[in-house]
C-alpha cells in the first residue's frame, strides 16, 4: 500500500497514520532506516526492550536466566 509522505526544510516527515496503525507504532519508538545500494530505504520499528526479549534464545536442557542475574 504506497502512501505519501512530505519533507519538511528541517528534513523531519510525518509516518502515515495507516503506516503507523499497521505497526502499532506510540510515541516514543525508534526507528531505524537503512539505505540499501539500490536506493531503497528500510525502515525497521525498535518498539522491543531488552526485558522483553529475555529468555526467547536458550539452549535445549538448560533453563533460562532471568535478565537480573545476567552479568555485564
């Protein structure tokens, strides 16, 4: 679905509200924007913490670790 968008003189844009409904986009999530060597740009939504993502990797017979007890 293309949708449209305008730069701003400050280089700022606004995301379409279907874009920004679709990903379930809030105030406050980063993005990131990669230009790829063909021109096209990817837009990738950072809406996950890392609390969040603790525990999906582990390793089959070992329990998982909870994020407090990870050492830096």
């Amino acid at each position: 679905m293309p949708t449209d968008a305008t730069l701003t003189s400050k280089g700022q844009t606004t995301i379409p509200k279907e874009i920004r409904d679709g990903l379930g986009m809030k105030s406050g999530d980063r993005i990131t924007f990669t230009l790829m060597p063909d021109a096209t740009v990817v837009m990738r939504l950072k809406n996950k913490s890392v609390t969040e993502l603790a525990g999906t990797l582990y390793k089959k017979g070992r329990k998982p670790v909870p994020v407090e007890q990870l050492s830096r």
